[in-house]
C-alpha cells in the first residue's frame, strides 16, 4: 500500500473560537506527513470543499446539535476528494467519494469511520464534483427533505425561501415548482433575484437589499404563504410570519443573519401569528435523514438530467491556505451560487 510520494499534509486549524465574525488569529495553518492508512482503513486527496453557513455554528462552544470543533482541530468541512491509498475493499484507489475530510489535503479514515458510513462513493455521471457539494450534496438534502419533510407542501400552495440564490434556497425554490407550487425567493441584489426567476423558474423573487420585503410579499403572495423556509432568521422572519396563512409550515433551517451576532441571537417577534394561524414552526437537521440520502440523490438527480433542475457553484481557487478569506463571503452575501473551494485539480 503506497502513499503519494513526499506528499505534505496542509491543513487549517480552529485557533480560537470566533467573536462575531471569524478573524486571521482564529485560525493555525500547519502541516503535518501524509502517512498510510491504518487496517481496512483509506487515504483521500480532498479536491474541493464545500464553505457553508453552518460552519460558523460549528465553532462555537456550547449545546447543539452536533459536537463543536475542539481547538486545535482540524476545521470540520464537508468534501469531495478520491482515493489515493486503500485498504477498503469498498473503496478502491481512484474512487471518487464525500465526507466529512476537513479543511486539508489529505484525509485518512480509518475502518471504524467507514463502517459508521463516514465516506460514501460519488458517481460523476450523476454530476460533477462541485454539484455533488451542492444538490446532490448536503445542501441539495437538506433542500429535499426540509422541502417534502418538514414544509409538506402541497400543489397549489404558496412556498417562500429565503437565501433563494445560495445553496440550499435555489433548490428548495426549483422543487417546490417541481411538485407543482408556486415558488416565491428573497436574495439581496437584482442579479440574484433575476437569476432566480429567468434561470430557475421561481415565480418571483424579492430584493431585500433594494427593495421592502413586506410589500414585496403582499405583491407576490396576495394569498399569503403556505410554506416558509427560513435560511436567515431575524428581521426577515419576523415579516413573513405577518403573511402566512392558517395551517402555514415554517422550516427553520438557519439563521445566518444571526450566526455572527456577539449578543443574544434575535428571536421571532411575531411568533403569536402561529397561534392566530394555527401553524407549526419546525427545526430541521439535515444529519437526521443520512439513511435515506440514496433516495434524494435519485430523485434530484434525474431532475438535474432532465433539465427541470438547474445548479450553480461559486467555486473558489487558492487551496486550504484561502480557506478563511473565502468562508467570510457567506456572511457578506458575496457569493453567488453554492460556495466551493478547489483544493486540488479534478
């Protein structure tokens, strides 16, 4: 079993946990060797990263739903990457694969990992590396089952999501047109919001950065909102919890207008309207569905292939060492698209 030759594990480490927006001291760069595998374990070259909203969550001290990343850890990062060294009958050399690899070169799983499912093959005539990041990926899950889970929409109905052009939100708005709804995004910026109706089909999308998202829901949802999926929090959620209509689900998915926030994380306001409209407000996790990933990725899949389904990727040159500076465009709303960052050559 070989290992590639001189090969040098670059990596980035959580320093220290961030106060608001995460800074250049919060983060180490070292390296290490790549070593072999252990028994029945493998080695996988990452090639490209997916930079998500949740990974701000993840540095933090405290209660959740997943265990924070210790300091001094490699910084926990979902990835796509191949086999380079294998001792894993199921996962041969040249294999391309996911999981969660971190924000490295080189990730080595062991035997105990791959039987608890930590790695799975990637079929590339399905989608390319960066859509298996993005609707075939996690955020294309979390798309598929906080839609048809937890929303429960129905033909007919009206579904708003915010965050309608990053990852999660531009397929949650494409599904929801799929199962025959009406489609309504909220993004920042006209660029974003023209994407969402001229290339994906929404059947509108609201410019909160240029624009009053109140009016623009009265415009565009005159009877009211069946579904919401919620990728923000805050002032957003407060105003679309004005429009929904008796029955109405809320999907809280994230909140990342609040992530960054160093006092306390502003709640809904205007939470009593689920008691005036006898709706359900719903968290979802997208980990809790991991057994049935197989029959989403069918499912999108064959809509990727027949043209109802569109994706696009913000993918980010420079390797682990540009890790820090292009996480902060999703805070900043700079990134158009899934953001991914290419580590190695395909």
């Amino acid at each position: 079993m070989s290992t590639p030759i001189d090969a040098v594990n670059h990596q980035v480490r959580l320093a220290a946990r961030p106060q608001g927006l995460p800074r250049a001291g919060d983060w180490q760069f070292t390296q290490e060797p790549v070593a072999a595998p252990g028994a029945g374990g493998v080695l996988v070259k990452t090639l490209a990263l997916s930079l998500d909203p949740a990974m701000r969550g993840w540095m933090n001290e405290g209660k959740s739903y997943i265990a924070p990343v210790a300091i001094g850890e490699v910084m926990r990062a979902g990835g796509v990457g191949v086999v380079v060294a294998s001792d894993a009958a199921a996962f041969p050399v040249g294999a391309h694969v996911s999981g969660t690899l971190g924000v490295q070169e080189y990730a080595a799983l062991g035997a105990e990992a791959l039987r608890k499912g930590a790695l799975a093959r990637i079929d590339l005539t399905l989608g390319t590396l960066a859509q298996w990041l993005n609707v075939l990926g996690m955020p294309g899950m979390t798309a598929y089952f906080g839609l048809l889970e937890v929303g429960r929409p129905q033909p007919g109905q009206t579904v708003v999501v915010s965050g309608a052009a990053g990852a999660v939100g531009q397929t949650v708005g494409q599904l929801a047109r799929i199962k025959g709804c009406r489609a309504v995004g909220i993004a920042g910026g006209a660029a974003k919001c023209d994407w969402a109706v001229r290339e994906l089909g929404f059947d509108a999308c609201i410019d909160y950065k240029n624009g009053d998202v109140k009016d623009g829901l009265k415009q565009h949802c005159p009877q009211g909102v069946d579904v919401y999926f919620d990728n923000v929090g805050g002032e957003i959620l407060d105003t679309v919890l004005t429009r929904i209509t008796r029955g109405a689900r809320i999907v809280i998915c994230g909140a990342i207008s609040q992530y960054n926030a160093t006092g306390a994380v502003q709640g809904p306001k205007n939470y009593l309207s689920l008691l005036v409209n006898r709706a359900r407000m719903e968290g979802m996790v997208v980990f809790d569905y991991a057994a049935r990933y197989p029959q989403a990725v069918a499912e999108l899949a064959g809509y990727l292939k027949d043209g109802r389904l569109k994706s696009r990727e913000d993918v980010v040159t420079g390797g682990v060492q540009a890790f820090p500076e292009t996480l902060l465009k999703l805070f900043s709303g700079q990134n158009f698209g899934k953001l991914v960052l290419q580590v190695a050559a395909g």
